[in-house]
C-alpha cells in the first residue's frame, strides 16, 4: 500500500484525554510540563521556567 504524506487520514473520532503514557522509558502523566532542547528532553510534574528567573 502506498502512503501519500498529502493525503487526508480518515477522522474516527477514537482515542483518549488525560491519560498516562509510557514511552522510551519516559512516564508522561496529565498536566506535565515537558522542555526540550537539542540536548534531550525533561519531563516534570511543576513548572520549571519560573526556577531559573
């Protein structure tokens, strides 16, 4: 089968809202605040912007 990136994917209405995830050895968890750079990426249950000032 051939996959057009173009293409419109059909809308099925499924899938979920505010549930946990677990990925690449990562725990994503509703409300997380995630930052990501070049280096890598930090998942956090706070804020961390307002730490550095």
């Amino acid at each position: 089968m051939k996959w057009n990136a173009r293409s419109k994917c059909q809308k099925e209405g499924k899938g979920a809202r505010d549930v946990v995830l677990e990925f690449g050895g990562v725990r994503w968890e509703p409300g997380a605040y995630v930052y990501a750079d070049a280096d890598g990426v930090v998942v956090a249950r706070e804020d961390l912007s307002a730490k550095n000032g």
